[in-house]
C-alpha cells in the first residue's frame, strides 16, 4: 500500500498511500519487525494524503465505517447522534434514537415511550407515565389505575375507596372519591359517605349534594338524586320538584304518591 512520484524504482522513494500510515523506508524489505511498513488507518481515524504522517483523529462524535478511510467525509456521526458526514453531530433529541454509526437520522421512540436525549438504541424507549409495557408496546393505565414513573412497571391501583376518571393517570392525586362519598382522595385522603339528605353522582373532587327542597332521605351514602324523597305533604317525582298536596288532598308519608283525598 505505497506510492512514490515520477514511477521510481528506488524503494527509499516509496510512501504509504493516503488511508495508510506507517514507517516505509529502505530497511523495510529486510525488517521482520511490526514498526516498519504501511497499515490502514484504525476505525476512527483517516489520513487524506500520501506520506508516511500519523492519521487524523475523526471530527468530536463521528467515527469510520471502515479502517483505511482517506478523507474527513468517511467520518459520519456516532450512534445518538445526527448530522452531515464530518459534523458537526447533535445529540439525537429526547424521544429518539439513533442505532449506528451514519448518515441515517434519529428515528422517534414507539408510541407512548420516551428515551432520554442521545440515546443510541430503540431499548432506551421506555413507557411514559400512565403507561405500562404490554406485548411490546405502551399501553395506557386502566380505569382505577395510574402510574407515575417512566419504565415498564405494570400500573399502580388506585387506594380503596377511590378511582380515576380517566385511563393514563399518571398520579394517586387522580385517584377521586367513588359516587356516594366526599373527601380529597389520593394517596392520603379519607373518602366518607355522604350523609343522609345529601347525594353524589359522580367521580369528581367535590362534596355531596343536598336534597332538592322539601325533600330528604335517611341512607347514607347516597349516589342519586333518586334516593331523595319528597317529605309529608308534598309530591312530586324523586329527585324532582316537591310541590304542595292540592286542596282536599294530603300525604303522610315521603315518596312520590299522596294517600288521596280528605273527607
């Protein structure tokens, strides 16, 4: 792997062709030592022209394909890392990744994962929060679940008492009061049931709802409006308006239906 100018014989003239580096002189034929001789350029490193120089380490971030290389451009961006042939190379932003070393762009991590900046393999993708690892893929956390670390954990329960209003919750804080109790829920809520004249209908951070007016009920933990009954002496459907009996007419009793007519 030598050259020499104007095609002469004289072997002290010979140098090592670009790609090569290394000691050629006119002790070489004779050398049984690894000092002597012309050798490519190690990955990593090129060397553009012919002589017997050192060869050149590759730009910050770029390696070579192959030994040998003769020129800067055969230097291309490392694994998690993106740019032209000789740089400048950046980091393959979060969310991405880049598997080897090329000209091939960072590629974006599979649905619902996340990989942290200049990551070199589809391996460092891993499940956002909310999200577990299922069959290779994401998923979203289920109804009454959560989770609130990134990786491949499986989703945390909801504590007892509580569930989420969504799928992918991704904090205990998610975790509501059921229908019929009242509290802040999550991790260190108390969820207590709604007391009697009062009502709650659904998963949500609020507190129970009293009776419509001139109605009640004596349960406790109420998830309807139907649980309220309209009291003596009105009518009126449940969980409705409770209007007066009519003149000539009375009710003893709470629920929908007067007793009749008086005599």
């Amino acid at each position: 792997m030598t050259t020499s100018s104007n095609a002469t014989s004289a072997i002290a003239q010979c140098i090592c062709r670009a790609g090569f580096t290394g000691n050629y002189d006119s002790n070489w034929v004779a050398s049984t030592t690894a000092s002597s001789g012309c050798y490519p350029c190690v990955d990593g490193t090129y060397k553009g022209a012919a002589g017997n120089a050192t060869c050149t380490v590759c730009p910050t971030n770029t390696f070579t394909v192959n030994n040998g290389a003769e020129h800067v451009h055969q230097c291309l961006c490392n694994p998690g890392f993106d740019g032209p042939s000789a740089g400048p190379c950046s980091q393959c932003s979060a969310s991405k990744y880049k598997a080897s070393v090329g000209l091939n762009h960072c590629v974006d991590c599979p649905a619902a994962s996340e990989s942290p900046i200049g990551s070199q393999d589809q391996d460092a993708c891993l499940c956002k929060v909310g999200f577990f690892k299922h069959d290779d893929k994401c998923m979203p956390c289920g109804f009454g679940t959560y989770k609130d670390a990134v990786g491949s954990a499986a989703c945390t329960a909801c504590p007892k008492g509580t569930n989420s209003s969504q799928k992918a919750s991704v904090q205990v804080q998610q975790c509501l009061c059921l229908p019929g109790t009242t509290g802040v829920g999550g991790a260190n809520g108390t969820c207590t049931a709604c007391r009697a004249g009062k009502f709650k209908n659904n998963l949500v951070a609020a507190a129970c709802t009293d009776c419509p007016a001139f109605s009640n009920h004596t349960e406790t933990g109420a998830t309807s409006a139907q649980s309220c009954l309209c009291n003596a002496g009105r009518n009126g459907a449940n969980g409705g308006a409770c209007v007066k009996c009519q003149i000539g007419s009375y009710k003893d009793f709470p629920g929908q239906h007067g007793n009749g007519s008086a005599e």
